[in-house]
C-alpha cells in the first residue's frame, strides 16, 4: 500500500513531508498553466499523497474534532 510509508513516520515527518509535497504540487500547477508539463498523471500523484500524509497525520494527533465544534 501506498500509505505504509507514511505510517511509520512522525508527527513532524509527516509536516515536513507535506511541505515537500504541496511545494511540488504548486510547481506542478505553474508547470501545467506555462504548458510545459510533460507528466500531467503526477499532479493527480501527488494530491492523493497529500491525502495520505494528512489522513495518517490526523489519525496519529487522534479522531477528537478540533476546538471550533462549538
């Protein structure tokens, strides 16, 4: 599965992974609206990554819904 990697990482891994993925995902999105993207299949790649990191991110800070329930 795609999201083992992600599972053995830290809190602090997976924030830095997310970086990394959304900075690329911005570079992707310039590539593709310039007309030089050769591989349009890695945008869609990478969003689903980020997904994962932050699905994996969020199950490892806990299910509890954030402070603006009220």
């Amino acid at each position: 599965m795609a999201t083992e990697k992600f599972k053995g990482m830290t809190l602090d891994q997976l924030d830095e992974e997310l970086v990394k993925l959304k900075k690329e995902q911005f570079n992707l999105r310039f590539q593709a609206a310039s007309g030089q993207l050769e591989n349009t299949a890695r945008i869609r790649v990478v969003r689903r990554e980020i997904a994962r990191v932050k699905t994996v991110a969020r199950a490892l800070r806990g299910n509890a819904p954030a402070a603006a329930s009220k």
